[in-house]
C-alpha cells in the first residue's frame, strides 16, 4: 500500500511539472545546434554536451542554489 502511496504521489509531481518540461528548445533555442539535442547520443554523452556549452558563471551559480544562465535567456 504504501508502494502505491509513493507511486501516485510521484506521478502527480510528475503530472504538475509537466508543463515546465520544455527544455532544451532543440527547434530553434540556443542549443538547437549542440549534440544534447542529438537523441541518438547516450545521456551521458549529451550530459556532457551540456556541461560543456556552459561558461564558468553558469556552473558556479548551478552548484550554488540556481539556474540563471547569467543573462542568455530573458527571465
């Protein structure tokens, strides 16, 4: 039974933040030209994509509390 609690709880989490999954933009964003947008690559090898598209700020501000991406995107 719990179980069950623990299953449907996650799918109303995951049911709610549905709408803000829109990331990356692959059609026309920012990253429409990197390979985290190439599904045929592994996670880790789009991960890493990712993580190397990054400047130095914008994995600074991630370890500390927050996604800014230090003015690319507007808020």
């Amino acid at each position: 039974m719990k179980a069950l609690r623990v299953l449907g709880l996650s799918a109303a989490i995951w049911a709610l933040d549905l709408p803000f999954q829109t990331y990356p933009d692959c059609s026309n964003g920012l990253l429409a030209s990197n390979k985290v947008c190439d599904r045929t690559l592994s996670p880790v090898q789009r991960a890493a994509a990712l993580v190397a598209a990054m400047t130095n700020a914008e994995k600074l501000q991630n370890l500390i509390r927050c996604v800014c991406l230090c003015g690319r995107y507007p808020p």
